[in-house]
C-alpha cells in the first residue's frame, strides 16, 4: 500500500488530505513541523512526501534539503499558498517533482501523488540481471542462461556507467522498461529520478504538456501552471517507451532537448535548461519509419547513442523453463498455493507455442494455470484455453494481443448497419449537442469493426490497412470499447476462434 506523508502546520489541510487519501484506500500519516515531518521520514519512510513551504521554524524548502540526506530518491510534491516564480524555481533546483497551490483540488492532488508513487516504485525496486532463479521477491528480475540474453546483459554492463543516449529496440512483453530501470540503476544517476513516459498511451494533444509543461491559460483548460516530466526529471533518466508513436512535432523539439538540454513550456517563452538522459524503447523498426518518412532520421541518430536489442522468447533457447520456475515459485507464494513443479506433458505444450506475447504473455499464462490449479503440480488442464498449446503452437506470432481489449457495445461480428444520414437525423431528434463528436465515434467504430473482421482480428494487419500504428490502433479499441474475439493461426489449420 502506497504511504504518503503530509507536512502541515494547518490541521484543516491535514485532515482533508488524510480524508481524501483514506477513500482511496492510501496510508496517510501526518506532522505539523519541519522537525517532526523529517523524524516520521526517517522512522516510516513514506512513498511520496507532501510538504508545506511555509511552515514555523524552518521552512519547507530548507526541510526539503533535509529530507534529501535521508532519502535522496523521495519524491517531494510542495504544498504553497504562494504561487511565485520564485518559490517555482527554488522548488524544482532542490529535486522537487512538483508543488501544489492552495486551496487543494482534490482529484490534483491524488493523481499527482499516484504519479510520484509510481516513480517512487521504479526507483526502488531493483531489477536484477541473473541468468539463475532468485529466491528474492523484493526485485524484478531478468532472466536468462541464453547466449541471446547473455549479450543484452553485458550491454547494460557497458553502457549503464556512460552518460549517453540508449535505444531499446524489442517486441511487446520482452522486458524493455526492465532494461531501462537496470542501466538506471546502476549508473551515475541511480541517486536521481526515473520517470517512465509510454508515448502512445497518452493522446497526441496532451502529450507536449506532459513532456515540457504549460503555463497558467495556455490552452482551454490550463487553470495553473503544470510542470512537465524534463524538468521534474532534472538530473535523472527519463524513459520514452514506444517512441515509435511518437507525433512528427514533438520528435523535433525532443531532438533540440538532445541537442542543447533546453526546451519552453507550453505557452512560455522562457527557455528552462534541465540534465535528463534519455532512455527510448520500440517494439517498431525505426529505420523502416524513417523511410516511410514518419521519423527523424536525425533524432533516430541521436537515441542511438547506444543500442540494445532484447530477444522475443522464442529465440532464447533454454530460458523457458527457467522462467517458468521464476514464475510459478514467485506466484505461488504470492497467491498461496502449494504448486511445486509443472507436468511434463504441460511443459511441452509451453514449449511448442510460439510466445507472441513473450515473457509479459508466459507470465499471464503461469498466473491463470496457479489459479486453475487445485494440487501440486500444474497439468494441461490447468493452461487457460488458448488453440496453439493444444494443436502443436507456431504461427501465432502477427496476433499479439488481440485478447487484451475491453467489453464493447459493439463486437467484431455485429457491425452497425445504420447510414450516415439516418444517424444525424436519429441525433437531430435526440436533441444532441455534441454532434460532431457522436458522428465521428459512429463512423470510426464501424470502420474499425469492419477492418478487424476482415482481418480475423489481426491488429497488426489492421493497423498496416488502416494506415496508422498499432498503438494508435489500440488505443482507439480501448476508447471506442470494442471487443475483440481471441483469434489465432495454427500452422496447417488456418484461422480459428478461441
């Protein structure tokens, strides 16, 4: 559970605080001086510290640098009734990964403070590099006795000390953020921040304000001044995941950042110098985009200052069964099963499926086979009901994650049949106001749910027939809730529901 301390001499904020984060099911503990707040860090180190700038006897910021001889990795989101340039920059000089104006938003505060957990988290757990299983469960783990993954670990070895730009380049599930968080780790920033940034999960139109930051009134909506991920980032890394996605505006003013380690808020003018190294990651040929003319041949230079490939797990022979054990002893513990080994037969339906999904998918699957299982030992019947472990695997590799959608209103083989006059005048009569958007919806939820029937559910077919990415083509099923049945190919079989 996350825990979050709140500094305040005003006992109304403290209890507000204490009253919002209790519904959200977060500890809350609280102190009303400097000196108390600093003892509680050492005594109950927090996940995420909450602190007043002006407060009796010493002052927030001067508490701050305190704070950083105990914890220099403790996130520290400021809490002002002053909203001064001054306190701004003498906040984010010490390290601040944000501060607050009074009074309190509710929803501000508790999404900033999810945010700095998260970074809280990455920076913590330690990800080790072991070609052998752990009995450890306090760190995430990469595996792997391969010779493939024998050369990504000397790789991190290499190039975690050197200040230079890395690229990850992977299939989904292969443990790219792993990577990125163990050069982290173990280079000269490991004392700084680590904030991971997925490029296509975030809309285009929100996605430069939350890499630079806006001012107060840039845009509709920008009600205060916010602080982007380079500049809360300040002497640390900064990882861009799936910067294949990334919009053609925002690759030029991430390759000046490269350049010159300066950038402008949205809406500023004030140019705000910063220290991040980049870490980026695609699961995209970026050589392949540059020709098609969709990335910056001079910003794919720049990230790869160095270069590591992982391997699907289909090609690093040996380290599934070690990572099956990795899995079943970590999970068992976890969900309190007495699961001590897997059935041959079991074993060698894992081993004859093709893993599009690599390591992320065999973990999902080893989760659900321990809660299948009802003895010892995992056996077939305990593998979710997936066509390639029972027909002989191979062939599923183009029909990564087509599984994963949510519960739609519409599914793949109902598609609406209502033209487009007929839908603006059932709105007319609906009285609609947001008309435009409603219209928009109706057509890309057909055009999307005819192209995945007529590629039997292949994202990465419908993505290339679409003209757009896959991650865009995964967020648009997310948003527009679409379902999608679990097909795959089985080779000498063809398509089949499953």
């Amino acid at each position: 559970m996350t825990k979050v301390l709140a500094v305040d001499d005003d006992r109304t904020v403290l209890h507000l605080v204490q009253r919002w984060f209790e519904e959200a099911g977060i500890e809350v503990i609280t102190a009303a001086t400097a000196a108390e707040g600093l003892q509680r860090v050492r005594d109950d180190r927090p996940d995420v510290l909450l602190l007043d700038i002006m407060l009796p006897q010493l002052s927030g910021l001067e508490a701050c640098k305190a704070v950083r001889e105990v914890d220099s990795k403790l996130p520290v989101i400021f809490i002002t009734g002053h909203g001064s340039s001054e306190i701004a920059i003498e906040s984010m000089k010490l390290g601040a990964y944000d501060y607050l104006l009074k009074p309190l938003e509710k929803q501000q505060v508790l999404d900033q403070v999810t945010r700095a957990a998260e970074m809280r988290r990455l920076m913590r757990i330690p990800v080790a590099v072991t070609p052998e299983v752990s009995e450890s469960e306090d760190s995430d783990m990469m595996l792997g006795q391969s010779e493939a993954m024998q050369r990504v670990f000397k790789a991190i070895g290499r190039v975690a000390p050197q200040d230079v730009t890395v690229l990850i380049q992977g299939e989904s599930g292969t443990g790219k953020e792993l990577v990125a968080r163990a050069i982290y780790q173990h280079s000269k920033r490991g004392s700084g921040p680590f904030l991971a940034v997925n490029c296509a999960a975030i809309p285009e139109t929100l996605l430069e304000s939350e890499f630079f930051g806006h001012e107060k009134g840039s845009f509709t909506g920008a009600d205060s001044r916010r602080i982007g991920k380079f500049e809360q980032c300040h002497g640390g890394t900064i990882f861009l995941d799936e910067i294949g996605d990334m919009p053609a505006l925002l690759q030029s003013k991430i390759l000046r950042l490269l350049q010159e380690q300066k950038f402008e808020r949205v809406g500023g003018n004030q140019t705000i110098s910063t220290d991040v190294r980049i870490i980026a990651a695609t699961n995209r040929d970026l050589d392949e985009l540059v020709r098609e003319q969709k990335f910056r041949e001079d910003l794919l230079y720049r990230l790869k200052g160095f270069l590591i490939c992982l391997p699907p797990l289909r090609e690093r022979e040996g380290d599934l069964r070690l990572l099956v054990d990795h899995f079943l002893t970590r999970y068992s513990r976890k969900m309190d099963k007495k699961v001590i080994r897997i059935d041959p037969a079991a074993m060698r339906s894992l081993e004859n499926y093709d893993w599009p999904g690599n390591v992320r998918e065999l973990e999902s699957i080893i989760k659900q086979a321990l809660i299948n299982a009802t003895g010892t030992v995992i056996t077939s019947d305990c593998l979710p009901e997936v066509r390639c472990f029972k027909e002989g695997g191979g062939g599923c590799r183009d029909f990564v994650d087509v599984d994963v959608a949510p519960v739609s209103e519409v599914g793949v083989g109902q598609l609406p049949r209502q033209d487009l006059a007929n839908f603006i005048e059932s709105r007319f009569k609906a009285g609609s106001e947001d008309l435009h958007a409603e219209t928009l919806e109706m057509m890309e939820r057909y055009l999307l749910t005819r192209v995945l029937r007529e590629t039997g559910g292949n994202q990465s077919l419908a993505a290339k027939m679409l003209g757009i990415t896959r991650g865009s083509l995964r967020n648009k099923i997310r948003s527009l809730r679409l379902s999608i049945d679990h097909v795959v190919t089985v080779s000498g079989v063809g398509a089949a529901g499953g």
